[in-house]
C-alpha cells in the first residue's frame, strides 16, 4: 500500500505529461550548488566570522546568510521572515559548530536516515544542537536549504511549504515536530513520495525515470499542487470581500499605530527598530506568522501586540502562538514575554478567555479627529 492519496495520485499521473523542466535549469542549479560549496568549504567555515554569516552586516559575496536568502534563491525560496532564523549573535560559537557538523557528513541517505525512516545519531546530534539555539529551535529554512545545497542527493529543497504539499498529498499527515527535526522527518516523507511514484508505470512511460532527480520533484510537487482556494467562487468572493475590508481597516490603524507608536505607547520601543520601522512596526517569522508589533518595554521584557478591529477568542489564540515562539526562539532566562491585544471593540468570548491567561493584556484603540485652524 502507498502513501499517496488517492486524489493526489490521479492528479500527479496527469500533470506530468504536461510537466517538463529542462536539462539546462538542472544544470544551473547544479552549478549554483557547487559554487556555494566551493566558496564555504568546511575549512572556510571553521574560520567564519559573523560578518561572513549573518546577512545585513556589510557582506555579500562572501556571506552565506546572503548567499541563501537572496543569491541562491532558485535554489529554494527562505526569504522572508525575521533574521532571528539565523540565529543570535551572541550564540555565533554554537551556530559555527553546529554548520561544521553539518556540512562534514558524506551525504549519503544512511548518515541521516535508518531502514526504517528514523533518523540516525548524527542527525539528532545535528537537531539536538539545533535545539539549543534562539532562532534554529523552529525554524526548518536555513539548516533545510543547506542540507539540500550539500546533500542534493538526501534532501528536497521544500522549506516552509513541507505541511502543505504533505496534506495534498498524503493519506494521512500530522505534524510532530518542529525545527531541523521536522524539515528532516518530512523530508524522508517526501523521499517515499518520490520512490512511489517512480513505481508507477505510467508516470514511468510519461517521464524519463533517469531525469527525476530531487530537483525535480521540488519542481513538480509545487506544479501538481499550487495552493488555490477550494470553495465555490461565489463564497470565495464573499470572503475575499470581508477579509480584504478586514485587512484594510486593519492596515490602517497598523500605519496610524507605527506613526505615532512613541505617542500612544510612550514606555515601549520596537524590539528590532531597523527592521520593523522599515515595515511600520510589523516583526516576521519564519513559520508562525507576522506579529503586527514585537517590542521591549522598559524592563526589557518582550511584548507581542495583536492588532484588530474586533477582538475574539481568536485572536488571543493568534497572540498565544507568536509569544510562545518569541519564548522559545527570541527571550533569555530573565525574559517575560507579554501579550497585549489592541481592538476597537471585543466579543464576550474573549472577555472569558483572557480572564485564564497569565500575562495577556487587552486595551481599546479610539480615533479622535480634531479639525482646526493651522
């Protein structure tokens, strides 16, 4: 029995007489891999600076923080989210170690994986250290796209889209884990999808067996299953309504909020000024979401607000997963992370649920326009 579902199945031996990627795109992707290697060699690794590794501090051709969000991005797309998937700098030893391990193995299917799927001993060693670091503990994009860099042959380059392309596809799914663990044990998912559909003889007569290579998959995976709406039109347009007249009101008070955010909220200040003034106050993750503003205040203690037109119970489930990931990747020891919802109004839902939640604050945005003389 396979894993793929029947749909899916139906869908990916019909799409594959229509897909086709050229020999040339596989042969600049290899070139770009074997280029990124030549330049961060295990030696030059173990002589890496933070300059050479954390993207934004003056480096480019030289740093692999660089290198993959923006130079290999045909390689896999990691872009977006916050720098804080590279890691802190204040944990820069752990991070260098942590990439010379992983870039010091063969390769091979067995250095990561047993016969029966589960990882080896170099793999948790490389998840456990992963673990350790503010940043690397969820996130699944930088160690991902270097492990498929190095490793081309073990490793398909589906970074954040692994959940989604993994329920279109498969009978049954449920996420376990997060971080390098999870970008490992969904890869090996991904690996029997390969091998199954290979074993179909008329996936075999439409495509040169020899040519499905992970490269190839990554692509074809992405062709099979675009991400569109599965509901009826006239509900989707209802919805795109509501959430588009959401969305503006909701930027709108997120741009009043950032131009005047010494004004309204005199004892915070961004958490990442640099970064969030230019995208007026937003903080992105890798895989949680966008919280609309991350902040110190002044015990030096990290707040997430949440911003809304109407707050719900919703809502506060929205702030209670980005302060847990600000705890596990961002906040030290001495820490508190707060949540603080902002909403023109609130449901009694809300009201209930707020009551339970330790560290949860809620306060009412109001508009007042004065008009007078200049």
């Amino acid at each position: 029995m396979g894993i793929i579902n029947h749909d899916a199945k139906e869908i990916i031996l019909e799409k594959v007489k229509e897909f086709f990627i050229s020999d040339d795109e596989i042969s600049k992707r290899k070139q770009m891999r074997d280029g990124f290697i030549a330049t961060f060699t295990n030696e030059k690794i173990k002589n890496l600076s933070p300059e050479q590794y954390f993207p934004g501090l003056g480096e480019q051709d030289n740093c692999m923080g660089y290198q993959l969000e923006w130079a290999t991005r045909s390689l896999g797309s990691i872009k977006g989210g916050s720098m804080a998937k590279y890691g802190p700098k204040d944990q820069f030893q752990q991070i260098k170690k942590l990439l010379i391990d992983l870039t010091n193995l063969k390769g091979d299917l067995a250095d990561f994986y047993d016969n029966s799927g589960e990882l080896t001993k170099e793999a948790k060693n490389l998840v456990l250290q992963s673990q350790k670091i503010g940043g690397m503990k969820s996130g699944r994009t930088v160690l991902g796209k270097l492990l498929s860099i190095y490793y081309p042959n073990t490793f398909i380059p589906i970074f954040t889209e692994q959940d989604y392309l993994l329920e279109a596809s498969l009978k049954d799914y449920s996420e376990e884990s997060v971080g390098l663990e999870s970008f490992m044990k969904n890869n090996y998912l991904f690996l029997k999808i390969k091998e199954e559909i290979i074993s179909e003889p008329s996936f075999a007569k439409a495509s040169d067996i020899n040519k499905v290579t992970n490269d190839f998959i990554y692509k074809f995976l992405y062709f099979c299953f675009p991400r569109t709406a599965a509901i009826g039109p006239d509900i989707l347009v209802k919805v795109e309504k509501e959430e588009k007249i959401e969305a503006l009101e909701t930027e709108h008070y997120q741009k009043l909020i950032h131009r005047n955010f010494q004004k309204l909220l005199k004892n915070l200040k961004y958490y990442d000024e640099e970064t969030q003034n230019g995208h007026e106050g937003h903080y992105a993750t890798e895989d949680v979401g966008i919280m609309d503003f991350l902040c110190l205040d002044n015990n030096k203690n990290i707040v997430v607000i949440e911003l809304k037109r109407k707050g719900t119970d919703q809502t506060l489930a929205q702030l209670c997963r980005y302060m847990g990931w600000v705890k596990e990747n961002l906040a030290n020891e001495k820490q508190v992370v707060l949540g603080l919802i902002i909403s023109e109004s609130k449901d009694i839902k809300l009201e209930y649920a707020i009551k339970v939640v330790p560290n949860v604050s809620l306060k009412q945005m109001k508009l007042d326009i004065c008009i007078d003389n200049f």
